[in-house]
C-alpha cells in the first residue's frame, strides 16, 4: 500500500522505469507493455484482449461510441471510460486527479 504524501494528502508519484512516464493515483493503472495510461482497471482491461494490448482510440461500443477517452490529469492526459458530452458536462461526473 501506498504512503501518503503528508503535504498534498496524495498518493505517492509512481514512475514507469522503462517509458519515464509519472501518474498518481491509488486506482491509476499503467500499462508495461504499451506504455499507456488509464484512469482505472475497468479502462486498463478494455484496452487487453486475449494477453495483448489494443488502441485505446481504436475501440468502439456497439453503439458507435468510443470505448475510452482521453482525460486530463496533472501528469498528463490518461485514458479513462467514455461518457457521452451531456453527462460530461452535467456537474455530477467532473475528472479530477486522484486524492
């Protein structure tokens, strides 16, 4: 388990060793083969399929929506679940770092 930073009440920085990149996040999930970045496991595993990666802004919902979307966080942007534009905008889902 993660120590809190005593200061900003977040979780430690992790660093990928191989790629340099840097996310927080008790629930963020980085991807050591492809490199890439999500907002939880739920978006980690809609990009595997069968012990493989797949591209993230390559895969689509039956219903012609994207499955993940990019979302900024302080340590760069990450792929998280899609919602439509009006919920987005709604007031009750924001994107927000991790605390």
């Amino acid at each position: 388990m993660a120590v809190l930073d005593r200061k900003r009440r977040r979780p430690p920085l992790a660093t990928c060793g191989t790629c340099g990149r840097s996310w927080n996040g008790y629930s963020t999930c980085h991807c050591h083969s492809c490199h890439a970045t999500f907002t939880g496991w739920g978006a980690f595993d809609a990009h595997r399929s069968h012990g493989t990666c797949r591209v993230p802004e390559s895969l689509v919902r039956k219903d012609g929506n994207p499955t993940l979307m990019l979302v900024e966080r302080s340590t760069g942007p990450v792929w998280g679940r899609w919602e439509p534009e009006e919920r987005r905008n709604s007031g009750w889902w924001k994107e927000v770092d991790e605390v």
